[in-house]
C-alpha cells in the first residue's frame, strides 16, 4: 500500500511511522499476527484493547503484532484499482501473508466492515472456503459474548480477557505448524484453552434456539479470566497517532469489571469480578506513559472509575504531575455521587470540559427497575458540585425503551432536566447549557434483561418525537438522540443467531459499511438481505422464552442463570441490589472465594477468582481534607526560537495539524518547560512557517517556539534528537527575538524529481515551456464565491534544469499557490505518482 500514498485521501493514517510503534525483522520472529480493528484510523487508534493485545504480544521477542484498520471507500477503491491488497500498517505486509488476524469486535455494527476488510485482503469471507494457505482468522471483544451472526467467518473467537488467550494462541499456532499438524487439528487444539471458542465445532438446531456442541466434552466455552491485572504489563509506549484519534489521550485502564449491576449493561456483568490495579503501580503508569507519548491528557479508565476504591489516593498523587506540564486528566464513567469535592476543584483548576453524568432515565422508578443505585437528590448534589467549580455546560445521558418504561418516565427525563437548569440559574452559572442525550435500550446476551423486547422501529421514533415535542420551548436545554436506525439494526444483531451470517454478507455485497456512523448508515441493505433470506426483524427483537435454551447459551460469562432470573425478577419488582465489592455477595456464579464455587469449572481448579479491590471502603467516602490547589504560572516567556527541521519520507504526508501535534507532543516528550497561552483553554505558543502540502518533501522547515526558561538553541535541538518519527529530523534551532513578528519566507526552492524514465524529457520540456511562458493562469474559486484568474507564472522566479531533475524558485512576495498546484498545472498529464517535490531551502527578505 505504501507505494500508493501519493494518491491516497488522508495518507497518514496508513503510514505506521508513528512515534512508539513496534518494528522487528520478519525473518527473525515466527509468527506475525495483525491487529485488525474494523473501523477507520481515527476510531482504531482510540480502542485500548488494541494497544493492550499488541505490548503483551511484542514483549514476545519471537512474535510480531502489527495493525491494520479500515480503510475509507475511497481509498478502497484505489486498491482495487492498482491490483493492491490490504496491508499492515507497520512493514507494509498483505494481510493474507499473516500467520493470525484478530478482529476487534467491539459492537455489532462492525460486522460488513470485517468482511470488507478480508475482501480487500483476498481471503475467502467463510472459515469453510479458507485452507492451510490462508492464515487464521480470529475475533475477540465483547460482542463475541453472542457474535453467532459472525460464526460462519471466523476460525476462533476469544471470549473474556484477552492477554493471556492471543499468547497461548500463537504459541498453540506455531507448535501446530512446527509439527505440521493440519487446520482441522489446529482448531482442536485451540479449543482446550481458556475462553477459546471453535464455532465450526458447533452447529444450529432450531432457529433461535442454542447450538449443539459436536465434540463430547466441548459442550459449554468459559470466558477466559485474568485474576490479577497487576501481573499484567501495561502499555505506556504504545503508538502515538497521527492527528486526532477520537479519543486522543493516554488512556490508563484502572479496574477492569463492574459489580454496580446495572441490569442493562452486558459490560458490567461479563467482565466480572471487578479487579483494581494498585495506585503505586498506576502512577508509574501514568509518569512513564506520559514520558514517552507526550499526550496532553489522560485518562483514568475503567467501567465505573469513581467506584475505584483508591480514586483519591491515586488521583492526590497524580494531580501535580499533570498540573505541572498543562496535561488534564478526565474522568469517563462517572457514578452520580462517586466523584469528592476535592478530586472535583483539582480538575477544575487543570482544564474543564463538558461534565458527563448519567442518571439513565428520569424517574427514580425507572432507575430502580435497571438498579441505577442513584436518587434524584444525590444527582442534584453532584450537579451543585459542578457548578460550583466552574462547570457551565452538563450532560445528561438517558435510555428510552426500558422495560416497564410509559410516556410519564419520559416526561421526567425533561423534568430532570429543568431541576438541574434551575439549579444553574440559582448558582448564577453564565452560560449555562444542559444537554440530555438520549438512546434507546438494546437488550443484551448475558444481562437480566435478556429475555425482554426491544421496542421497534415505529416506537423508538415516536417516543423521540415525544420527548423532541416536550424539550422544543426549553431554552438552556439541548436534545439529542441517537439514530434510532441503528439501535434497530444493533438489536437484530446482538441477540441474533448463524441465520444473520447470511444477511450479513448480503449487506455487505450492497455496499452497507461503516453502518455505526450516521452518514453512512443505510438500514434498507440489511432489510432487502432479511426479506431475501425468509426472515422477519420482529423475532430478533421480540421477546424471549425463559424455559428455552438462547443461541448464546454454550458461551459462559460465569453468572449463572439463575442469578440473571433473580435479578430480572428484581427488575420488574423495582428492587434495588447493591454493590457486592462492599456489601453482600449474591451468589452470580462467577467467583470461588469463602466457600463459594465458581460456575468457571475448569479455571477455577487453578485460578483464585474474587475481586481484587486497594481498600474494603472507597477512600471518596467520608469528610476529605481540602487539597491545596496550586498551579505553577505556565504563561512565562523565558526564551523564543526557530527549530530547523526535515520532512521527508512518510513524515511528507503529514498534514499542517497532523505536524502541529507530533511536535506539541515531541516537546512534551523531550520535557522542553513550554510557555502556554492564558485563558479558559492554554495552548503551547507554537507558530509554523508557511504550510507544506501533504506529500511535498523538504529538507528546510522551520517553527517558532516560546519557553519558559531560557536555554541555549544547541541544548533545545540536543533534547529532540531522535524523538521526532521517522522523516523528521532537527537540525538547528536559532534564537529569536521575544516579540511576535519574526521573518518570514519569500522565495522557496524547490526541486522536482520524475519517477518514469521515460517520461523525463517530456516533462522537463513542459517545464523549460513554463519558464519562457509570459503567463499561466488557473481559476481559483473565492471565499465569497467568485471565480479569479491567478497568474501561476507570476509566482515563479527561475525555472532551471539540473541533470534529470528541475529547480524552481518560487516568489511569494505577492502572492501564494501550493507548489503541487503549480506542477499539476505545468505538466496536466501527470499524476502524483509520476513526480515529487522537495523543498531545498527558504530565503527570507532582507529587510527584516
């Protein structure tokens, strides 16, 4: 794919040169496994479970994880064009040369984009049609607690963590080829261990109902369990990407499970017991992970952080660290009430963005019937807390669709609403803005609502267009709401059976992609698909038989289903159950601990499965000392300079803002005291030069940069040699006086290269054409709209000759066109994998 990044929309995000990436010699490594995520770069990049898998793999000297996400259509289009298939991002190796290609199925409105991707790839979609040439096609996340409707494609799926699984994977595939053993015995092998499910091993019965087993023994998968994530290296030099990831930080996974038992939330349940990692071990986390990324924020993960009983104790450490260096630190998954006041002013004081909380639904029946565990008069508190530290903007996450759910619940979400507008007004916040984001309720495999309906089509969108009536005179209230179409198609699919691989395929073959973003999704694919193989959506979403085996029923999360009827039962009687990390144990199924035992039979022979908490209380409880909330004065200027540096190689195909936050987080990187903007969101005073187009080379480019202390410019360029990725390297740095106005460019040289021999004289004629030229004019559209004529030969002060290449001077003194503008315009024939450019050097006027 590399050879085609001349011409590809958004190239960066195939480069595989960012900082942090892991590169080893295929010859030396005996088996190589892509990471394949299905979704584009920037959501990929986002996806901790990724970066996970890959250290623990990489840290294997013998093994080698790449990546490899999906491309956009566009790009797709120029692969099938140039006869090239999907390749990994790190050596540029075509998926169909790995060993192993684990997806991440992370929800189920990935399932075209995976077989898109084996498409582009070459490999026959159907684990039946693919043989030993092909390698092994593997899935793990957690829609692969029922991800039947994908069974026909996959060899294997890993249910539950996934650490330990993809090494003892590899091993299991390298020992089978070793010894030659076949596919079919291969997949026996993999099926002995931990969490490790063969789906050819298993064939349906009767529709909707559970599969049979077809090896004796096999009948029941158990989720795969990692008892202690402190035995579990963490990533803080994963790869840093390129741009904005949708989620654009160091992200520290803190806990893994949740025991709050939230009755909607497969998450909480699958992923259980909860297990913390212990702050020492997270500090050191977050120091040498925001050492070697340089992000600007992280990020304390887990599916309830403010439940992390040690949050104050970490957070008290971590807080003047990241206060120091302008990094702010967010918080996702907050509980109502789980967050101390002092935790609260200490963010305020780094950075506030929009505060999230989510009460689920209006009415405190409702948050009974799905055990939220919150009141309204705790939610307001909480609210009060925000507002008082300077929040202005509060989002409110809901669920429509619940089970017992009537028009009088949805009523009560703008109820809420406006308790928490009032509360604002009465706190004198500004610029108040409450947004109540609302999404309607999918049923989930493995939860205590696995059982019920899911509202269809028709009644997602009516009781939006109530709640749309209720909210439209509101000022200071925003809705918003999820596309009904999709929480449609992700109920036909996460309770759904091997019926839907079919349906799948057909969608896919209609160009249905992406279908988890809004303008691409396209619900009539999946519907024709449906009508075309005899079935009806009405069943996937309907409700469920309690006395009948479920197409799940062979995968075991380790709750048993007796537990899941209590609690439905609890459910619909409005009964709260509390937390058993620090009230009583109710007997779920899933640990072995004070005589219990675990319904995980064959782990727990070997394996201590309980919850692992820092402290019996939460450290949040309680009367909390104040914290001295001290900040260093960021906005010094102590010392300004121009930094010299190339941008050649893969570096070329950065964009402006691409290159703006590799440098902010190189400097962060090389601990250089950046000066910072004042106001309401700082940003470190960078300035660049004039803005190269993606794809044009140079060897002199420069920026402009203020410190806080003033150092000597050969110590400044010292600190980031070697930091920058690959095609960047620091030349010099010079140093400036302290004002704003600084010397610009005039005139750029640049010199033009051809990549067809034969072409040469051609194009080198078209050129010495130009030169003798009086004029040459393109059109150029306007701000306001109007077309004007821009004199191309103007801009051009000497055109020469030099062996095979061309040298161009440019004048900017009037004016300014990209120079790849200007070489597509001299020589119209060519495209951009017919020449290059390289910017040799910068002249500067000299009167400044």
């Amino acid at each position: 794919m590399k050879e085609l990044l001349p011409i590809l929309p958004r190239p960066a995000r195939y480069l595989g040169s960012e900082w942090g990436v892991v590169r080893k010699d295929p010859a030396k490594v005996t088996a190589r496994l892509a990471l394949a995520f299905p979704d584009l770069y920037e959501v990929g990049m986002s996806y901790l479970g990724q970066k996970i898998l890959a250290h623990v793999v990489n840290l294997r000297p013998e093994y080698w994880a790449e990546r490899a996400y999906t491309p956009c259509e566009e790009t797709a289009a120029i692969l099938r064009e140039h006869n090239t298939p999907l390749a990994t991002l790190e050596s540029d190796t075509p998926l169909a040369d790995m060993d192993v290609i684990a997806f991440s199925l992370t929800h189920e409105l990935c399932y075209t984009n995976i077989l898109y991707m084996l498409d582009l790839a070459g490999i026959p979609l159907r684990a039946e049609d693919r043989d030993e040439s092909h390698p092994l096609i593997v899935a793990g996340g957690g829609a692969c607690f029922n991800a039947e409707p994908m069974a026909p494609f996959f060899d294997a799926m890993v249910i539950g963590d996934g650490e330990n699984a993809i090494v003892e994977l590899l091993d299991t595939v390298v020992a089978a080829r070793d010894n030659k053993i076949p596919r079919k015995e291969l997949l026996l092998k993999l099926a002995e261990l931990p969490g490790m499910y063969i789906p050819s091993f298993f064939e349906e019965q009767e529709p909707g109902g559970p599969v049979k087993a077809l090896i004796p023994g096999r009948e029941i998968v158990e989720k795969a369990i990692v008892e202690d994530l402190n035995a579990i290296s963490f990533p803080t030099g994963q790869a840093v990407p390129f741009g904005q990831a949708v989620h654009d930080r160091l992200t520290m996974e803190i806990a893994r499970g949740c025991t709050r038992g939230c009755r909607f939330c497969q998450a909480g349940m699958i992923y259980r017991p909860v297990r913390e990692r212990d702050p020492e071990n997270l500090h050191d986390i977050l120091i040498k992970g925001l050492e070697e990324t340089g992000f600007e924020e992280t990020s304390f993960l887990s599916l309830s952080t403010g439940d992390f009983s040690a949050l104050d104790t970490l957070f008290a450490r971590s807080f003047d660290h990241c206060a120091a260096e302008q990094i702010s630190i967010s918080l996702p998954s907050l509980r109502v009430g789980s967050l101390s006041a002092p935790i609260m002013e200490r963010i305020s004081s780094i950075r506030r963005t929009g505060a999230t909380i989510a009460p689920e639904a209006g009415s405190q029946r409702m948050r009974d019937v799905i055990n939220k565990g919150i009141t309204e008069p705790e939610i307001m508190d909480h609210v009060q807390l925000l507002f008082e530290n300077g929040w202005q903007s509060v989002k409110l996450y809901f669920m429509i669709g619940l089970p017992t759910e009537t028009d009088e619940d949805l009523d009560a979400i703008l109820d809420l609403c406006t308790k928490v507008r009032q509360l604002g007004r009465n706190l004198g916040v500004k610029r108040l803005q409450i947004t109540a984001a609302v999404s309607p309720f999918v049923p989930k495999s493995h939860t205590p609502f696995q059982w019920e309906a899911q509202i269809d089509l028709e009644e997602i969108q009516r009781r939006i267009g109530h709640l749309r009536d209720i909210f439209r005179q509101e000022k200071q209230i925003r809705l918003k709401y999820h596309e009904a179409e999709m929480s449609f198609l992700e109920g036909i699919f996460s309770r759904g059976d091997r019926r839907l691989a079919e349906v799948v395929e057909r969608a896919y073959k209609a160009d249905a992609l992406f279908s988890s973003w809004k303008d691409h999704l396209q619900l009539e694919p999946y519907m024709e698909a449906m009508r075309e193989c005899g079935l009806d959506w009405r069943e996937f979403l309907g409700a469920r038989d309690q006395e009948r085996g479920l197409p799940w029923s062979h995968l075991h999360s380790g709750l048993s289903e007796t537990f899941l009827r209590k609690e439905r039962e609890r459910a619909l009687s409005e009964k709260i159950t509390q937390d058993c990390r620090y009230h009583a144990c109710r007997n779920c199924g899933v640990c072995n601990f004070d005589a219990h035992e675990s319904s995980l039979e064959n782990q727990a022979q070997s394996k201590a499965i309980h919850p692992r908490i820092v402290f019996t209380e939460r450290d949040q409880e309680g009367e909390q000392p104040p914290y001295n909330v001290e900040k260093p004065d960021l906005t010094i200027k102590g010392g300004h300079y121009r930094l010299w540096f190339t941008k050649l190689g893969p570096a070329a195909y950065l964009s402006q803002l691409e290159l703006q936050s590799v440098f902010e987080r190189t400097f962060r990187r090389a601990r250089l005291p950046l000066s910072f903007s004042a106001g309401f969101h700082p940003m470190p005073r960078i300035s660049f030069g004039m803005a190269l187009p993606v794809g044009v080379e140079s060897r002199a480019e420069w920026l402009n940069i203020f410190l806080r202390e003033d150092m000597e410019p050969v110590a400044v360029a010292k600190l980031l040699k070697g930091l920058l990725p690959e095609g960047i390297d620091m030349l010099k740095a010079d140093r400036l006086s302290m004002g704003k106005k600084q010397p610009q460019q005039v005139e750029e040289v640049f010199r033009i290269s051809f990549a067809d021999d034969n072409c040469v004289d051609q194009y080198i004629n078209q050129w010495m054409s130009f030169r003798d030229a009086n004029e040459l004019s393109v059109e150029k559209l306007t701000k306001k709209g109007k077309v004007k004529k821009i004199d191309l030969r103007a801009m051009t002060k000497s055109v020469e000759q030099v062996d095979n290449t061309v040298e161009v001077v440019f004048d900017w003194r009037n004016s300014y066109m990209s120079p790849l503008t200007i070489a597509r315009a001299v020589m119209p024939e060519a495209t951009l994998l017919d020449f290059s450019l390289v910017k040799t050097a910068q002249r500067f006027d000299a009167k400044l």
